[in-house]
C-alpha cells in the first residue's frame, strides 16, 4: 500500500496528491458502476469525457480525508489554478485533461506493475486463497485504467480505516512508513515476533530518514511521531523510533486487519473479473 500511495503521489505534495485521489474516485462512481461505461472508457487509451464525471464536495472530500474543510477547500482552489481540478457550481472534477498525459498514464502503469508484484507475493506465502483465474480478452491487456480505479479504492479503503485510529491524516502517513521501516529488512520469518511484540522486533527508524523516505519536513514527521507516542502507537528508544500497539487498541487492531483482509478479497476479485489475474499469472 506505502508503494501505491507514493506512485499516486509522484512529485506532489502529500495532502494535494490525497484531495485529488479522494476527488477522482468519487468523480469515477458513475463509471465504475457501469459495465457499459468501464467497457467503453475502462483503457489506457480513451479516459472518461467530463460530462461523465460526477462532480463532488469540497466539503465530502474533507470528511472522507478527516481534513479541516478550509485546509481542504483552500488547496482545492490552488489546485484548481494549477489545471489539476476544475471547481464548478456542483463541485470538484479532476477532468479528462489531468488524466491523459504521459506523467499521470506512467503513474497508472507503475500502480499496476506494484499491484501485480504484491499479489505475486502474497501467493508466494500463501496468502491468497487458490482460485481460478477469469481468461482475459484475447490478445488486448487488461484494461489500465478500471485496474487503477480498483487499486484507488482499495488505497482508500484501507487508509480510511488507519486514519481513523490516529484522527489524522499525515499522522497515519507517518506510521505507515514507521511500520514499513521497522519491518522491511526483517527475515519473513521474524515477522509474527514482530507482530507479537512489534517495540522489542521492530528496527529501529530516525526520523530524519523517515523524513527523506516520505519527502516531508523533519519537524512535521517529529510532531506527528510525538504524537503517536502520546497514543501509544509509537516508542522513541535511543537509536530511533519503532511501531508499538497499547493493549487496549488490539481489538480495533485486528478488527482493522480483518478489515483489510476483506478489502484485499474485493480489490483481487475485481482485478480478476478485469483479467488482469490471468494475464499476471500467464507472463510469470
């Protein structure tokens, strides 16, 4: 998911690259729900016409990111100055024209290409239940762009849930990476010890590489850390910080993993009505 985020993400900032995403999903709702329109606008080559795109909110963004609405409704109209959205009487669009140049069509390649090593993974360790795969079309690739919307969803999807266990968004950013640090170099068989006992497991990260990792100021990684510490959701320890969970959040803890186990069923059920299991599967 931390990969999924920072192809989103590209070259802009933290927050913008979150409005946006939380505008196009939304914007993308008629579409998805349409198997007319996903067939018809579903590719790499033909993106959705504007008059298609739902426009939303500035205030539903807000509470779907658990961002003040002025935080929100100000980088909004930057954004919008900036050719990124287009802010009309009925709301929010990130139109046609953000979405057809070569960076952002790059952006959706590198989302799929993570997607396709993360479930390559997940199988390796026997983490997806064994099922036959839909044929893909003939001889066309499974289409780009509705594998993007489904990749978008599920981001979403799962982030919402971290972000409400720390009331903020960067602050679940910064634990995400925290965690992602902590564990990335530990053998996949320390990996339940570290579950169990995440503080005495975890490697330790330093803020200011934790920082450079998420290409964020050092003293807002440090003020969120800190404050994840007051939750008890991070430790400092003299050569760094690691993840840590209080005893009273296990349960909203494993909820959330169910949670996401039930998201990544869906996020894999639709990849694989797309045919993109098939055709991941037939070039490995």
């Amino acid at each position: 998911m931390r990969d999924t985020i920072e192809i989103t993400r590209g070259d802009r900032d933290l927050l913008d690259a979150w409005i946006l995403t939380a505008a196009l999903d939304a914007n993308m709702a008629p579409v998805t729900r349409d198997p007319a329109l996903m067939e018809a606008y579903g590719r790499a080559a033909q993106s959705t016409p504007d008059d298609l795109r739902r426009p939303v909110s500035v205030n539903a963004v807000a509470q779907s990111l658990r961002l003040p609405f002025e935080t929100v409704r100000r980088r909004v109209l930057r954004l919008a100055r900036e050719g990124h959205c287009v802010v009309g009487p009925n709301g929010v669009v990130v139109p046609n024209s953000a979405v057809t140049t070569d960076v952002y069509l790059a952006e959706m390649r590198g989302r799929q290409a993570r997607a396709r090593r993360f479930h390559r993974d997940l199988k390796a360790i026997g983490a997806l239940p064994v099922e036959p795969a839909s044929a893909p079309a003939a001889s066309e690739e499974p289409p780009l762009r509705a594998m993007n919307w489904a990749l978008s969803e599920y981001v979403l999807r799962a982030c919402n849930d971290l972000i409400a266990l720390t009331e903020n968004l960067v602050a679940s950013r910064v634990l995400l990476e925290l965690v992602v640090s902590n564990i990335e170099d530990l053998p996949a068989d320390d990996l339940p010890g570290w579950a169990a006992a995440p503080a005495d497991a975890g490697r330790p990260a330093r803020t200011a590489a934790l920082a450079r990792s998420l290409r964020v100021p050092a003293e807002t990684v440090r003020r969120h850390l800190n404050g994840l510490q007051v939750q008890g959701y991070a430790l400092r320890r003299g050569d760094g910080w690691v993840a840590t969970a209080p005893a009273e959040a296990l349960p909203r803890l494993s909820a959330m993993a169910d949670a996401n186990r039930a998201n990544l069923k869906r996020l894999f059920s639709r990849l694989r009505a797309l045919g993109a299991l098939a055709a991941w599967e037939a070039a490995d």
